[in-house]
C-alpha cells in the first residue's frame, strides 16, 4: 500500500513537472526563435537559450517516459528504457543539458562579473567565438557519451518475486554491481567543475560590487542595489538546482537504489524538477522574458 501511494504521489509530480517544463522550454524555444528571426543576426543570448530549451525539452521527455515505464508497465522497464536508443538519447540529453547550463554560467560570469586579471579580460573580449566553440564542443562531447554508453554491460534486474498473487506487495530488485556507467558518467565532472568555478567567481564579483553599492554613496539608486541582490539569488538556486541534479543522477548511475523503492521515485523527481526548474529561473531572471511570459500566462495584450 506505501508502495502504491509512493508510486501515485511520483506519477503527479512527474506529470506537474513535466507540463511545467514543456511550457517554459516550449517558450524558451519559440521566443529565441523570434527574436531571431526578427533580429536577422546572431545574438548570443538567444543561441544560448535555444539550445537549453531543445535539450531540456528532450530530457523531460525521456524522464517522464521512464516514469511510465517504471510505474505502469514495470517489468518491461529494463528492455526498454536500457535499451540502446532510449540510452542514446536520454544520455545525449542529459550531458547536452548539464554543458549547455555550464556555457550558460560561462556566458553571464564574462558578461557579468568584473574581474581585471589578464586572462579573464582576454576571454571577455572573445566571448562570442569562445560561446559558439563551446557550444558545438558540448554536441560533440555529448554524442560521444552517449555512444559509449550504449556500447557498456549494464546491470540487470532481478524481477523475481516481483509481483505476487497478481498484486504488487514489494518494489526490491536485486542489481549486480556494474559502475561501468557510472564510470563513463564521470566525465561529467568537467562541466561541474567549470559550472562551479564559473558561478563561485560571479558570485564574489556580484557580492563585492552590491556591497560596495550598499556602502557607498547615498547616491546610488534603489534599483540598482536590487538589481545585484537579485542577481546574488539567481546566482544562488541556479547553482542549486545543477548540483541537486548531477546529484540525483550519479546516485541513479551507480544502480545501488532497489528499483521502485520509495528512494528510486525521489532521484527521480529531483531529476525531473532541474529542465523545469532551472528553465523558470533564466525566464524570471531576464525581465523581457519575463513580461512576455506573463502576457502570454495571462492573456494580456502589450
């Protein structure tokens, strides 16, 4: 019975997060698009968010699958979610999101902080071929994980007992131990690193310069010294919600959770709440995303 309610509440925050997710990803995609389209050239910033909402928009469709998978047609969970295609792609999403987010970090430490060091400046002063590099090297990066991955010995799960007298009494499976994936996984660990440095140097830099605004002259505008704490609070849960996902998704690689237990559902719905999550903070963040969000949420005319 704990089971079933566990497997219940799973399946509606699962579906929440995923129609959250379509939405503000869908939106991402098709504004980006626009303003392209209007602008008629390259701008930067919408590449960049075009490219997290594709990916994003991918994973949360691989997620949600799973979680289908997983709570209505259990024992086909592991023919077809570890199955070579379904592994292709939900790696492929998953490693383009985290280094897309990372490009993202990338992007806003060179727009944003104020560093004077020589190396820092050299590459402020090249943002724009080092993001668009950086980008095809993440699609590049990605489909070589995501290759190798579908070429490792994955664990298997052990169905037997798994159900009794046609009803679900337990969600335990026996799983070998193979951190095969796990270990090819670990690459990932260079965009953490990157996302960490990127987010802990826009962080000193965001913090010196609104305490240098706040104890300085009176002069200094109202807006201005809620414009940089603001900044300081995105900073913050975007850095949140990447570590709480690469979090979630180790633990979910090394196989050691009993399939369908109550710790099983959670890793999941932590992965699931980061390409929504993440992609309602870049709306909220950015003002003109955000007024154009909020007319369409609301119906209201310009």
């Amino acid at each position: 019975m704990a089971l079933l309610l566990t497997a219940i509440l799973h399946m509606v925050l699962m579906s929440t997060e995923f129609v959250i997710g379509i939405i503000v990803n869908g939106f991402l995609i098709i504004m980006s698009c626009n303003d392209l389209i209007k602008s008629r050239r390259l701008i930067l910033l919408q590449i960049l968010l075009l490219c997290i909402g594709i990916s994003r928009f991918g994973l949360q469709i691989i997620l949600i699958v799973q979680s289908l998978y997983s709570v209505f047609f259990p024992l086909a969970y592991q023919a077809n979610i570890y199955g070579a295609k379904m592994m292709f792609f939900w790696m492929f999403f998953n490693s383009l999101s985290l280094w897309f987010a990372t490009s993202l970090s990338i992007f806003y430490c060179l727009k944003i902080a104020t560093f004077t060091h020589s190396c820092f400046l050299w590459l402020k002063f090249r943002i724009s071929k080092l993001i668009l590099w950086l980008l095809l090297a993440s699609l590049l990066a990605s489909l070589s994980t995501a290759a190798v991955c579908t070429k490792v010995e994955l664990p298997k799960i052990d169905y037997a007992d798994f159900f009794t007298n046609t009803t679900l009494k337990s969600a335990t499976a026996k799983i070998k131990n193979n951190n095969e994936l796990l270990l090819v996984n670990l690459a990932l660990i260079l965009p953490l690193f990157i996302f960490v440095t990127c987010t802990c140097m826009l962080f000193i830099s965001l913090y010196k310069h609104t305490h240098r605004i706040q104890n300085g002259p009176h002069g200094f505008p109202n807006a201005q010294r809620e414009a940089h704490i603001n900044a300081l609070r995105t900073v913050i849960i975007f850095f949140c919600f990447f570590i709480s996902y690469f979090a979630a998704f180790m633990t979910n690689m090394t196989f050691q959770i009993s399939y369908r237990s109550q710790q099983f559902f959670v890793v999941k719905d932590i992965m699931a709440a980061y390409p929504a999550g993440h992609s309602i903070i870049i709306i909220l963040s950015n003002s003109k995303l955000q007024q154009s969000f909020r007319r369409i949420l609301f119906l209201k005319r310009k």
